[in-house]
C-alpha cells in the first residue's frame, strides 16, 4: 500500500508536526532493493530499505491513532513527529548509500561490479 503524501503532509500539518514528510522511494523501489540484497548477499541497503518499510507503518498507525477522540493525541504526535524525522534521516543514509555502492538511482538496480563480487564471495564460502 502506498502512501498518499499530500494527504498525509496535511494530516501531519494539522497536528503541529513541523518535519516535512516525504517519500523518495516507493514501497516497490525499497521491495526491489530488499529482494536483491536476498539474492546477492548485500544486506546493508536491504537493512535500510526494511526500517523505512517499518518506519512508514509505524507512521500509518500513529495517524490512526491520532483519529480517535480516546487517545491522547500528544503523545501519538510525538511518536509520528520523531518517526517522520527518523524516515528523513533513513532515506538521506540510503540515498548516501546508493550513491557510495554507484547504484543506478533511476533502476535502483545494484551495479553489476557489486553483484559479482557478492557471488563470487557466496561461491567461495561453499
């Protein structure tokens, strides 16, 4: 389920949480990042694509939260403002990484380079 973020930056707008809220990759960009650090043994960026994952469900289910009436919205606002600001910093270290490791930003494709290099280390330890 992808995230709608201009509903979801007004939501945030409404409960005087101040972090910008934005998704630079989309859930299939980070499922294709994980899927190919399964195949290739490269677990870092698959790690980072994972807490993004996780963080933007843990920010879905605090904006529920916020719905209802019964819970005290303070404290749900405090946990989707440092998760917005946690999402930020996660995607600034991935973007770091990517750019490191030379993915192809537009395929988000790990480089061939690196793929080699992951096999022929899963091929040694055998």
């Amino acid at each position: 389920m992808t995230t709608d973020p201009v509903t979801l930056e007004s939501q945030l707008s409404k409960r005087s949480i101040d972090a910008p809220y934005e998704e630079r990759y989309t859930d299939a960009d980070l499922v294709s990042i994980i899927e190919q650090g399964l195949i290739y043994m490269c677990a870092c960026p698959a790690q980072l694509a994972e807490a993004l994952l996780k963080l933007r469900s843990l920010l879905q289910y605090q904006m529920r939260c916020l719905t209802d009436p019964l819970n005290d919205a303070a404290v749900h606002a405090a946990i989707a403002k440092s998760t917005v600001q946690s999402h930020h910093i996660m995607q600034d270290c991935l973007d770091t990484v990517i750019a490191l490791e030379k993915w192809d930003r537009a395929t988000l494709q790990m480089p061939e380079g690196l793929r080699k290099r992951q096999m022929q280390e899963l091929l040694a330890d055998n």
